[in-house]
DNA sequence: AGAAAGCGGAATGATGATCTCCACTTAGCT
DNA sequence: AGCTAAGTGGAGATCATCATTCCGCTTTCT
C-alpha cells in the first residue's frame, strides 16, 4: 500500500502534506477524467509543481495504482453486501444499482473496468476477484427462477456497460438517467421469454476486454 | 457535394481513379476506427502516398466530411422506412432495430452521432434532420397508446446509445449482443408501469452531446 | 546556522498526427 | 514520337501532447 515497504525516515512535514494532496487531487481528476489525466493536472490541482509529483511517486503508473485499489475495494464491498442480502432477486438488483451508481460519478472506475491494456495485470486480477461473487448471485437468482431464462453473468456486466455509456454522456447534470434505464432493464432480465440470440460466454467476454474497445 | 463547383477541367483519369479509391479506402477505414483514421491509413490502403491524398482533397475534414453526409443519409432513409409502417408500434421497433444495426458495423457512424465536437454545425445540422421523423414516430406510438406512458423521443436515442457501447464492445465476432438486448429493451420500452426518473428534455439532451462524453 | 530534504517548473525527449514540398512520372494532345 | 501540364510518392517540416528529468533555489529540522 505504502510507497516505501520500511520508510527509513519519516517525510518531511511538508513532503507528507503534499503527497496527501497529490493523491487527493489525482482521486478527483481520476474520477472525473479517467486515465488520460495528465501529470501536470494532478500537480497542478494538487498545489504543487510537477517535480514534486515525481519525487513523491515514482510514475504516474504508481500514483494511479493506488487508486486503483481503492476503488476495487469499493466495488468488492458492493458484491459482499449483495451476497447478504436474503432474497436472491433483490440481491441482484441491490448489486447492480450500487454498482452502477458507484461508476456513475467516476470515469476512472468506468475505464478501470471495460477497458483493458492499461495496466493489464491489475485489471485482469481485479476482474478475478470480482467474479466469483457475481457468478454467485447470477445461480441463487436462477435457481429462484427469478431471472430470465437463460440469463447469464455475462449479462449483468453488459447492463453495466449500457448504463456506463448514459451515465458517460450526461454526468454530473442529471444523474437519474441512471434511475431511468435501471428499472426499465431490471424488469427485462427478471422475466420474460428467453431472448432469441446467446449471452457472451465468459471466454468471449474476456477476449472483449482484452481488446479494449477502441480499434 | 463535389469538390469543385465548377470544374474547369475535368480531372485526369489517373486522378479520377485515385480519387474513387481515396474515397472507398476511408470508407472502409471510417467505418472500422471512426474519426481517428490518420491520412496515413487511409493514403495506404487506397495503395497512394499521403500526397496524393491531400492533392484530391483540401484536408482530412474534407475527405471524411463526404462520408458523414452518406451515413447520415442512409440513417435518414431508416427513419422514412419506418414512418411508412402502419403499426406505430412496428415502426418504432423498426426503426430502432435498423438504426442500431446500423450503427453496430460502423464506428465512424456511432461517433458521428454520439460524440460531438467534430465537426460541429455538420453534427447539429444531421441531427435536426432526424428528428422530426424520430419525433412523429413517438408521438404515433404514444398516441395509440403502445408506449410504457412517460416515453420520449430522447429514450430512443439513449437506447441507441445503450447498444452502441454493447457493440462497441464486441463488435466483429459476436455481432448478436445486439439481438440480445434490442428486444429486452424495446419490451420495457412497450410497456409497465412509467419509470420513476424522468426523461432527458431536448435541451439536456443538446447540451450533452454537446460537451460530448470525454471529459 | 548548516545540511539535507524538498520544491517549482522550464527543458527534454518520445510519439504521433497533419500537411507541404519537390524531384520524378504519366496521360493526353498534336 | 514528343512535349508539357497535371499528377505522384513519400520524406520531413511543423505542431501538439505527454511523461519524466534536472537544477538552482527554498524550507524543515536539529
């Protein structure tokens, strides 16, 4: 977690109060630009010159990396308390709405989660941690018979692509877009005929993010 | 829609040719990667040098302007295909289906419409074109009361959006996500009880796309 | 006070794009 | 055939954008 595994000596009071900020203000560009802030931003932002970014953080690879963590911890706690919940459909639902209101204020996390190589490990490790729990509440929903039939995991995550792209568009003016598609594609995935064309099997889905969507 | 009003003389058959293959190349290539096709690209698979490129057309914006006005077009025509159906409910669902079958194999048509500050008054002006036609298939539907009550034109454009980044996703090798979630939508958009949030208006949705989603 | 730690931000270097230039080639006329 | 204006290729001028480095000056801490 820490940059140093034994800080020799403690930083400077100055030095520690300016990479405090340096990964305040990387948390708030992160979210609201994602991958593609630029150094100079966060330094900026941050109150500081760009050489003291880089004395605090090695790269910029290293500044975001801390935030990637925190923000999968997020996401991990949303599938947990899901996984509490008794009733196996609003366990789902639970899922998705807190899930998709946690990426709606945060491109980063978007980015984090559909895209890919950018810094592939991290992203494909996070994306294991994630699943199982998913994969958990697709087969306790199903089992109910409360899901569409042939509704799979795969699908969840397609809904909170859909909605990532609305919630992209509008952002921070009309955050109940949100609100809006949620409902409208929560009653479609719990019943109904089953669909005419396959879900994505998890290899494909995984060769999709390998990819990324761009080119 | 020529490059020249009055073409003094006529251009040299060489010309003319590569000319039709500059034009057919950044076709092909608009329609796999969208606006950040390089000249480069475009110049080799047209199998010329990035010279002659720039000596049939002023600039990138001229070559790729042609192609804006063809896809518009033809998206033009998917929405007077749909204002003949009878059955209003059968022309939204037409419409929607071809609109977004559409879109799915061409990116540059997806960034066309979505995204924004391209070419601006080219955008705003594809866009005032469609709307109307878009505009009167809803009040139809509405009308005959086969709409979930509280839909709006903007609706539709937002599922265009939903499935866009579906297959922005997938693209090539699973083109079927699309038959997937098309009819889970357009079942909740037919019917139920009225969504909790409200729509986009007009205007949110102008300013939207107006600031276009990065950033 | 002195030294080590830290600081700002211009400069550097990599990359990647559009568009220009000009020595050569070719179509088309006579 | 030969002449010439039109056309061509593609190297590179030019411009942006970033991550990252460097170094003369400032601040903290003892």
């Amino acid at each position: 977690m820490r940059t140093k595994e034994a800080p020799k000596r403690p930083l400077r009071r100055d030095a520690e109060e300016n990479r405090r900020r340096l990964l305040e203000a990387a948390r708030e560009l992160f979210a609201a630009a994602g991958f593609e802030v630029t150094m100079d931003e966060i330094a900026a932002r941050a109150g500081v010159g760009v050489g003291t970014a880089y004395r605090r953080f090695a790269s910029k690879e290293e500044l975001l990396g801390a935030l990637f963590e925190e923000r999968v911890n997020e996401l991990y706690a949303v599938v947990e308390r899901a996984l509490l919940i008794e009733d196996p459909w609003e366990a789902i639902a639970a899922f998705l709405r807190e899930s998709v209101e946690l990426q709606a204020c945060d491109r980063g996390l978007k980015e984090l989660l559909l895209s890919s190589p950018r810094s592939r490990e991290f992203v494909t490790e996070a994306r294991a941690r994630i699943k199982p729990g998913v994969d958990e509440l697709v087969q306790r929903a199903a089992a109910a018979g409360e899901l569409r039939p042939g509704t799979e995991a795969t699908d969840l995550v397609m809904v909170q692509i859909m909605l990532g792209a609305v919630t992209d568009l509008v952002d921070e003016s009309t955050p109940d877009l949100l609100h809006r598609f949620l409902p409208l594609l929560l009653e479609g995935l719990r019943g109904g005929a089953p669909l005419p064309a396959r879900a994505l099997t998890v290899d494909e889905f995984d060769l999709a993010m390998e990819r990324g969507h761009r080119r």
